[in-house]
C-alpha cells in the first residue's frame, strides 16, 4: 500500500500546481447555482411544491450535488487513461509491480482532494446568498449512511470513467463515447433534475442501474428526498454494483492488454 500512498502524495502535489483551474472551476460552480437558482424559482413561482417537495428543499438537493461532483465526481480521468494508453506511457506500468486501477484510483483521490477543498470554499462564500433558501432533515442516520454512499458512488464514477477510458485500447479517439457516457450520467445521474420526479414506474427502473447511484442517491440520503427503507436497498444495490464495474474495469483491461502493441513510452 506505501507505493500508492505515494502515488496519492504524488498526485496531490500534481493537482496543486492547478490549483487555479480548480478555483476557476469553483467560480463556474457558483454562476451554475444561480442559474439552477433563477430557473427553478421560476419553476415554482406558479406553485409552492413541485413534486411534493418544496423550492428550498429542491435548491437544497443542487447544491449538494454540485458539493459532491467536487469531491467524487470523475472529471477527466477518463482521457488522462486514454493519453497514457495512446502515447506508451502505460508501459511502464506494465514492466513494476503496481496495479494500474490501483494507481490510478490513488490520483483520483489526491484530485478529488483538492477539487474538494476548492469546491468547498466555493460552498462557503455562497453561502451568505442561498442560506436562507436551504433546508436539510435532521436525521442522524441519514449522514451515517451517506457516508459509505458517497464512497461507492466515487468507486462507481471513477470505474465507468476507468473503462470508457480503456476504450483507446482499440479506438484511436475515445470523445464520442466519453460525451455519450457524460450525458446519459447528467440525465440519469439525477445531475439534471431530481429523479424522483420521472414518473413512477420509469423512476422503479432507473433505480436499478448504475448511473443512479453516481449522484442522485448520495444526494437523495443527505437532503431527506429518500426514507430509511429505500436507503438501506440502495446500499446494497450500490455495492453490488461498484462490485461488479471493478470486476468489468479488471476485464477490459486484460482484454484490452491483447490489443497492446507497446509502442511509445
């Protein structure tokens, strides 16, 4: 484990050093929110509940998610993968003793870090202007298990972009599938629009896959749009399948290693 606790170290000295484009990227995340802010107000400026959940409640359920993209969402490592694989630097992986899902995993959580850090005090001076606009439940159960949600939806976000990117094995340009997988994760991810306001039956089926579970159900525990029953079903939905997309990720890389000329590097 010390050579990716390294690699995290090392990592986080990387991300530091863009440091600006993450304040930059923090300073987007604010003008979104108003967005978000002026777009449902309208929303419910004909009605006091949309859904059964009030403006506060569903301002409230955007800004934890945009909270949580900054500290588990997967934002580019799907071409960081591809460029290593296109240009031999995925060799040397291949010549040491470490695991490239491992590594990589470690880099995703010094990023994650600092993104977090940065979108957090993003959260902090916005905070003044949507205070009064959010409300949270006060179930202590709800952060207990929010907790491991958040862990496995970060594992489940960082192995789709983990296998997308391992797509270079065989295509020289991996963006189609990358923009594809973006927009089906915005709309099925909950990052959109709450999902528990799709109709009920396609709302039954949406839970069952993996995109579900890649915000909307962190963020469905934290802000009180989900009771315990539904939670505790997720969770074990959610293992089952970061479970099974480790599992996919492994496959593909050793599939995709058949394909390897090793040139480059």
């Amino acid at each position: 484990m010390t050579k990716y606790f390294q690699s995290f170290l090392v990592g986080l000295q990387s991300n530091l050093v863009y440091r600006w484009n993450f304040g930059v990227r923090s300073l987007f995340w604010f003008f979104h929110l108003v967005v978000v802010f002026i777009l449902w107000g309208a929303a419910f400026a004909t009605s006091p509940s949309i859904g059964g959940y009030s403006f506060a409640q569903t301002l409230t359920y955007f800004v934890v998610i945009f909270v949580l993209q900054f500290f588990i969402g997967a934002f580019n490592e799907d071409y960081q993968i591809s460029e290593d694989i296109r240009n031999g630097l995925i060799n040397q992986f291949l010549l040491k003793p470490i695991n490239y899902f491992a590594y990589r995993l470690s880099v995703f959580a010094a990023a994650r870090v600092v993104s977090g850090v940065f979108g957090f005090l993003a959260l902090l001076l916005a905070l003044p202007f949507f205070r009064a606009y959010l409300d949270f439940p006060h179930d202590a159960w709800r952060f207990f298990l929010a907790v491991p949600a958040m862990a496995m939806t970060a594992i489940i976000q960082f192995s789709i972009a983990y296998i997308f990117g391992l797509l270079a094995f065989w295509f020289l340009d991996i963006q189609g599938f990358v923009i594809l997988s973006m927009a089906i994760e915005n709309l099925l991810g909950g990052q959109m629009m709450p999902l528990d306001l799709l109709p009920h039956p396609i709302f039954n089926i949406v839970r069952f896959l993996p995109f579900f579970y890649q915000a909307y159900f962190p963020a469905s525990i934290i802000t009180g749009r989900q009771g315990l029953d539904f939670a505790v079903q997720g969770l074990a939905i959610q293992a089952f399948w970061a479970f099974a997309l480790v599992c996919l990720a492994e496959f593909v890389w050793l599939r995709g290693l058949r394909h390897h000329t090793a040139a480059g590097g």
